[in-house]
C-alpha cells in the first residue's frame, strides 16, 4: 500500500491581531518532502505515528508537506492558498495511492474562511475521487460537517494536556490499512451539543470532560466500534461551529454509530444546567451556544 501523508495544523484565534503568515509557519515548522521524515519519526506527534504506525503495516509512505505554527490571528489566505496549492499538485504527481494520510488541527481559520480544514479536505477529496482519507485532529478542534462528510475516519486526541498523539497517528495509519484491505468498512455519526467549553473546563483527568470519555472508552471496547472521539472545541475561534462534538465511527453499523452518537450528546457531562440559561451566571464548565 502507499499512503499520503501531509501535516497542515494551526489552532487560530480569531480575536488575535497578529496574522499567521508564512513567517509564522516558518518559524515554527515548514518543511517539504522526505525531511518530514527525519524531523518527525519518533517525536510522539501524530506524523511521527503516522510513520512508525505505516512501517508496522507494511505501508509505503509518500510524504508531501508539514506546515504548522504557533496560535494567532486568522492564517493569512495567501499562505493558505500556496499550501494548499503545493499539497494538490504534489497528490497529482505522486502516481497511485491507496490512501490518504493527513495530520490537521481542526480549528484553522483563514482570512475569509471559517472553516480551513473542511475547505482543504474537500479539495483533497476531489483530487482523490474515492480513495480513503484518514485525518487526525487535535482535542480542541471545532469539528465541522465539512469535515465529517469529507473523510473517510476523523481520529481526535483523547487529552488534554495532549500526551496520546503518537498513539493517534498509529491508531489514523492502522485503520487507513484495514480499511483499504477490506477488513473494516466505516459508518460515523456527528453530533453537536450546544456548548462551548472554556479551556479551563477542558482537562480530561477530572470533571466534565473525563466523565464523557469514561463513557466514551466504555462503548469503544463494544464489538463493532472502530474509535470514538470528543472533541472539546476551541473557544477562542469564533465561528459558527466552535464547541463540543462527538464523532462514533463504526463497523459497517450506522444504526449502532448513531446510537452511541446520540447516547453521548445527552449524556450527563453535555447538559446545560439550569443556572447556565442565566445570562448572569455561567458555571465555569458549560456555555451554552445557539446552532
């Protein structure tokens, strides 16, 4: 098999003044080609997984680009146009692929354009027609249906502090594999609560967050669920899709991923309390946000 493999990550906060700019992305990280390889394999990143996770799958992996910057402004459009531009020509030269390997943040915004990993996903699906697309996500991201339609599997950090981003990559490699060998077929289910969770309220060793995954790493271990993810959301993107998500994927079962899907969405940990409907008063965990 031969994958592709692509980073392009940036968090964006839409109230910075500071535009991320390709100085930006160069003095953070940008680089082309195999030397992805060299800065990335056994880093504890998702590519870095990606690449030890193909390895053990037999995977040949054919790289493309790694761009990602520190949290700013909105990424500036003419960067995002020259990178997405490199991305797609360099799918079009590569010859057959199996598959589609892409490390995204999931709350880049661009100037003029909320949603940057769904506008890159789409255009990479167009480029690829029917191939699978297997995406990791940060823990923060704001998860859109862009995103969801686009991709063949969305796999998200389970941490926060992240420290489970190798395994993710290896998780993203290993179920691109299966899928294109024919030994898993993905249903996924989308949901959005209407909150939006403060960072501070975010950390998964206590409170909300970890009695949702709780819940969550019980229903993945059920026969016939690939992964589950829950996104916390980042706040300080203010975009229409900003805030919490679930994403279920499972195995040729979309009654059991919409099942789960909806299980968690309602869960004690998504439920907006009395006291968060005051105006004056919002606990320090929930924010309830229209959709």
């Amino acid at each position: 098999m031969r994958f592709f493999v692509a980073m392009v990550s940036h968090e964006t906060n839409t109230f910075s003044p500071i535009p991320t700019d390709r100085r930006q992305f160069e003095a953070h990280d940008l680089r082309y080609g195999g030397e992805i390889f060299e800065a990335y394999r056994g880093t504890g990143t998702c590519v870095g997984g990606m690449i030890d996770g193909a390895a053990a799958a037999g995977v040949t992996l054919v790289p493309s680009l790694a761009a990602s910057a520190s949290p700013a402004g909105r990424v500036t459009k003419d960067f995002y146009a020259e990178t997405k531009a490199r991305l797609l020509a360099d799918l079009a030269a590569v010859g057959p692929l199996d598959g589609v390997l892409l490390d995204l943040h999931g709350a880049m915004v661009v100037e003029g354009l909320d949603d940057g990993e769904g506008d890159l996903l789409a255009a990479v699906r167009t480029a690829v027609g029917p191939l699978p697309i297997g995406v990791t996500l940060d823990f923060h991201a704001n998860v859109t249906r862009a995103m969801v339609d686009t991709a063949t599997l969305l796999h998200g950090y389970k941490t926060y502090p992240h420290v489970d981003m190798d395994a993710r990559g290896r998780e993203a490699a290993a179920r691109l594999a299966d899928v294109v060998a024919g030994r898993v077929r993905p249903t996924v289910a989308y949901r959005q609560p209407p909150l939006l969770p403060p960072i501070a309220g975010q950390l998964t060793a206590r409170g909300p967050m970890r009695r949702l995954y709780d819940l969550a790493d019980a229903m993945e271990r059920r026969p016939g669920v690939l992964s589950i993810s829950v996104f916390a959301g980042f706040p300080l993107a203010d975009i229409h899709d900003a805030g919490l998500s679930v994403y279920v994927a499972t195995d040729h079962d979309q009654a059991l991923a919409d099942a789960l899907a909806d299980e968690l969405a309602a869960s004690e940990g998504t439920r907006v309390t009395p006291a968060a409907a005051a105006p004056s008063i919002m606990p320090p965990t929930q924010v309830p946000v229209p959709r």
